[in-house]
C-alpha cells in the first residue's frame, strides 16, 4: 500500500523527494540510519518494505557474516537496500567484494576520507556510493573524487558524531552542492515537519537513525526500548576524550554507568600507545571493538547500565513501539501537513 494520499501536501512532498527517492529507487527518500547490532535484516527489509530504503550496519561484521546479512535482508524484501562499511574496516576490500557478489545496488561509506582505492573499487561494483561530509570543504572534496550523494549528519545524531550540529551544516554545505549531487540530512529528525524544511532547502531526502530503534520488527532488547521510550533529549549525552593523544570520535549515548567507564577504557589505551605496545590505527581500532561490545550488551542482552545506549538527541520524540510503516506514515503525513500550511 502506497504511503502517498491525494492532498496537495502529499503531492508537494512527493515532488520534494523524487530527486532523493529516484536515486535510492524507493518510494519515500528516508533512509534508515546504520546502527550496529539494530540494522539488521529485519529492521533493514521492514524499512525498504514501508517504501523508505533500509541500510545494513556492517560494522565490525567478517565478510562472512555480511554475506549471510545481505542474503538473509534479501529473503525477506525485493526492494532495494543499502550496506554501511567503516571505512577503518581492516577487510575494508573483502567486504566491498562482497557486496559487489551480490549486486548491492548502494554503499555507504562512513568514519572518514575513503581510503585510496577504495572509490574506484566500490564504483567497479556497479554500486552507487554515498559518503558523509561533515563539512564544506569535505564535501566538495568528495564530489570530486565521484562521490554518487552525500549525508551529512550533524552532532544531535547517535552514535559517532562530528562537532557541527545538523542546522549549521545544512545551512553550510546545501547551497553549495545540492544542485550539483543529491544530499541527505541526518541528525536530530524525529517528525515530518523538520523533513520538509530541509527538502525545501535543496536536500534529496533524510536519515533518520534514533526514530526507528522502537519500531517492532527492530530485535533491539525490551529494555533497551523502554530507555528510549523513557529518555528525553537531555539524557543522550556525548562521550568525553580524556587524552588528546589518542583521538575518539566522541558518541552520543544515554548517561549510564558505560558513559563513565569509557574514559577508563581511553585511558587504558592510551597508556598501551605511550609504552609502544599498540600503533595509533591499532588503538582507535581497539576502541571501535571496545564500543561494539558495550553496543551489543545493550541491544542484544538488555544491559542498558553497563552497555551502551547509543541514541540522538531526538530520543524524546519516542514515544511508542510501532510499526515500521507506521512510523514512515506517521513521518510522510507529518510532513506533508507542513508544506500545507506553508502554502496555506
């Protein structure tokens, strides 16, 4: 059933994003956020299914496991999907093999400059490639380089995090290069309202992360759910780098017990790297896994004190657990209602 109804707001907004919705090949151009351990084949398959495009979080993943990952999402929806790889992925190649294997139609490349080779690799695929700008410079850096779109994801979002927030950055870079390459906005999108503005300002679509961890087919942990569904913006709180030696990418999480045990974690690093025991790749490398641990005790086994609960700061718009679809409805009529007042 078609997300689209017959009002003058639903028509603007379709309009709005059909440059975003034709280059992902959905309906509704509302990608779903990477997040390791939650965007997996359910989540993934449910969101492409209600008309957005759902994106796999490789994360830390062997190639073996993204294999099973893309046949499994594949099993459950024929419509187009998405894979996340980390840049700093030591199988960074293995695993774009695999996605070109199985004819993944996007890549989305995160956690910094793609590495040399990598581009001309991914673009050998067939596979179109979407990078995150978190900033103008970058931004236009990447276009060069044959970036196919950008997201840029502003420091309200969960998980990793730059140090612009998304207004800025959309104020910033999508007058420059929307017209040139299509560019999705993410970061602290929890209703359709907000959606709307930044299609208006030239963006092709949105990420949203955060609003989809207490959608029913996401196998996210009931308590986990519930520390969403109790949170407000205040509570998703950034992580603090104790050492400026061993540069983290700071995280946004709510405040538990795991928010304060990560500076003993850096500082264990850090001393790792001053004794020669570790090089600078291995120990941001060893604070990637560090957080992928934490992120799984908390999804998967429901320790949201001693795990991490990675959330945006738009946690406080959830409400509820719903449906995929209705979450996306919710979203799609929300924004459209918006654009008619506008007009109005």
């Amino acid at each position: 059933m078609s997300v689209w109804k017959d009002t003058t707001g639903h028509d603007r907004l379709r309009r709005l994003m059909g440059r975003g919705a034709g280059f992902l090949g959905c309906e509704v151009a509302v990608m779903g956020g990477a997040m390791s351990w939650i965007s997996e084949r359910n989540l993934v398959s449910a969101i492409s299914n209600a008309g957005g495009f759902g994106v796999i979080a490789c994360g830390a993943m062997t190639p073996e496991l993204l294999d099973t990952e893309i046949a499994e999402t594949r099993a459950r929806t024929d419509r187009p999907f998405g894979v996340n790889l980390i840049t700093m992925h030591p199988q960074l190649s293995d695993l774009i093999d695999v996605c070109g294997r199985h004819g993944v139609g996007h890549i989305v490349l995160a956690g910094g400059l793609p590495p040399a080779g990598s581009i001309d690799r991914i673009k050998a695929t067939g596979a179109k490639l979407i990078c995150f700008a978190p900033a103008l410079a970058l931004a236009k850096k990447l276009i060069r380089s044959g970036v196919d779109a950008l997201v840029i994801e502003g420091m309200e979002a969960g998980g990793h995090i730059g140090p612009v927030s998304t207004s800025v950055l959309a104020q910033e870079i999508l007058p420059d290069v929307a017209a040139d390459i299509p560019v999705f906005v993410a970061g602290g999108i929890g209703r359709g309202g907000l959606i709307a503005g930044y299609l208006e300002m030239g963006a092709a679509g949105v990420q949203l992360g955060t609003r989809f961890v207490c959608a029913h087919e996401c196998i996210a942990h009931p308590n986990f759910k519930k520390a969403f569904i109790r949170a407000s913006a205040r509570d998703a709180v950034t992580s603090v780098q104790v050492d400026p030696r061993l540069p983290v990418i700071p995280v946004r999480a709510l405040k538990n017990r795991e928010m304060e045990a990560f500076a003993a974690k850096q500082r264990e690093v850090a001393g790792l790297l001053d004794g020669g025991q570790v090089e600078m790749a291995e120990a941001q490398l060893q604070i990637e896994h560090y957080w992928a641990g934490a992120l799984r005790r908390a999804v998967i086994d429901g320790d949201v004190e001693t795990g991490s609960v990675m959330a945006g700061q738009s946690v406080g718009m959830v409400k509820q657990e719903q449906a995929t679809a209705d979450i996306i409805q919710e979203l799609v009529d929300q924004a459209a209602q918006a654009l008619e007042r506008r007009a109005g």
